[in-house]
C-alpha cells in the first residue's frame, strides 16, 4: 500500500512536459488566487536562475536570467483564474531540466515542479533504391531515435550493414559545456569558464569585444580590426575528455562570428 502511495505522490508533483525544439512550450502551473498575487519561475540548476516573476499585478523581469530574455510570458487574463502557467518560446536543448513555480498570496505559499523535456520529431524520412540496396534516412532528430527495418509480409531478410544513427554536429555542440577557455595567438585568455559558475570570466582587455557567450561555449566578437586576426584556441573540458579546436580569423568585417567549439 504505501509503494502504491509514494508512486502517486511522485507523478503528481514532477509531471513531465515534452517541448519540441525550437517552437513554443506551456508549463503548467495552478494556484489558489488571492488578492495581490506573487509568482516567481525558477529554473532549478546551480544557481536557480528567475525565469520569470510577476508581482504588484505586473511582471518583474529586473532579474531575469540571460537565457531566457524575450522568450517567456504568463497568461494575465488567467492569474485571477488561479492559472499561473508560463509560456516559453523558442525551446532550446539547453533548456531540459526541473523547473519550479512559486505563489504566494494572503493565503499561503504554494510550489509545484516540472520536468521539461525537449524533442525535435522526425518529420521526414526519404527512401531511395539503388540496385539492390534500398537507403532510407532521416536528419535532425532529438533525442536519439530508435531504427528498425521490416518488410511487409514478414520475412528473414538480412540487413547488409547494421542500421547506423549518426550524431549530427548541430546537436553535440547545444550540450552545455562545464568548463571553457578561449584564448588567442595561444597564449592571451580572452575568457574562462568554470564548473558551477553561471556566466564566464572575461579579462580587462577583451570585454569590450565579446558580445555573447553560449552554453555551448560559442563566442562571437565584435567591433574588431585588424590586429584581431590571428588563432583562436577554444579548450573545452568535461569529465572525460578536453578537446582544443583552432579557428583563423581573419578580418573582413567589423563583426565576426566564430566557429563553433564543439563538445
Ligand atoms: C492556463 O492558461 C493557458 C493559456 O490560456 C491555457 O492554455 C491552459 O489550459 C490554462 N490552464 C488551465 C488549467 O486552465
């Protein structure tokens, strides 16, 4: 009795939500309304980054974390309806994770928790025969899918080479990297991230010129000139492996774009 119990218990306070990459995404949450309503999302990675906040009947957005500006929105027509869900748009892998919603009103606090899961469906597969040698593939599908092959009526074929899922760079460079650092012509820091830290470390000399950082470990610089041009190392840990990459810049425009580091 008291497994069925806990079961119950679990289901109900981490429900799931799957978002499809890059389009929008409602997290649910309810309250008891009351007069005068405060209302705080918070992502639950280190540092619990506010997603949203919404209080004296208006939304707070002073402290809202980076990575979710201009993407999320609750529903103020619904508040005095005790619906506090909030939409995100954009969905990113980045943003898989557990995520909190907080009230407080005259009658008491109130928190509730969703996971988030993020997917990108297959949305078209080609098939193609050559011979006989039928190929039949698929690109940008998250997470990993399952591939099987079957004939219809069923038979005892024999698959020539084992069905390959192959991880496409687009993807392995949206997993967050714990620790990062960029340097140039090898020896310069321009920046360095560390496991735990929320945002990277960029030197004196540089900060004028980074405009963003990712996740990722993508770094794009701006209002450059010419004594700019030159190697960019990118030394990208976690726990086991590093993996350096070199990108040349040389300049063309006042904004550039670095490559990627890949992880
Ligand atoms: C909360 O509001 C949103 C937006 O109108 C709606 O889609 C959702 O179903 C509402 N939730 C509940 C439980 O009413």
């Amino acid at each position: 009795v008291s497994f069925t119990i806990w079961v119950y218990i679990t289901l109900k306070l981490n429900p799931e939500v799957t978002c499809v990459f890059s389009s929008s995404c409602l997290l649910p949450c309810q309250f008891q309304f009351d007069s005068d309503p405060v209302i705080h999302w918070i992502y639950l990675i280190t540092g619990d980054p506010h997603i949203h906040s919404y209080y004296s009947n208006q939304d707070q957005l002073g402290h809202q974390d980076q990575r979710f500006k201009g993407r999320t929105s609750l529903f103020k027509d619904q508040i005095s309806r005790g619906n506090a869900s909030l939409l995100l748009r954009g969905v990113k892998v980045q943003d898989q994770g557990r995520y909190q919603c907080f009230t407080s009103t005259t009658g008491g606090n109130q928190k509730s928790f969703i996971n988030l899961k993020t997917e990108t469906p297959v949305s078209e597969v080609s098939i193609s025969q050559e011979g006989n040698r039928i190929t039949c593939s698929s690109e940008g599908i998250y997470p990993e899918p399952e591939l099987t092959w079957s004939t219809s009526p069923p038979s005892n074929m024999e698959l020539q080479d084992r069905p390959r899922v192959q991880q496409t760079e687009e993807h392995s460079s949206d997993v967050p990297v714990s620790n990062f650092t960029w340097r140039f012509n090898h020896s310069q820091i321009i920046l360095t991230k560390t496991e735990g830290e929320t945002s990277s470390r960029v030197s004196e000399e540089w900060r004028k010129h980074v405009e963003e950082v990712s996740e990722s470990g993508s770094l794009t610089l701006k209002d450059l000139s010419s004594t700019h041009e030159g190697v960019y190392t990118c030394e990208a840990r976690n726990k086991e492996e590093t993996i350096i990459s070199n990108i040349f810049l040389r300049i063309s425009k006042f904004f550039q774009r670095l490559n990627k580091c890949k992880m």
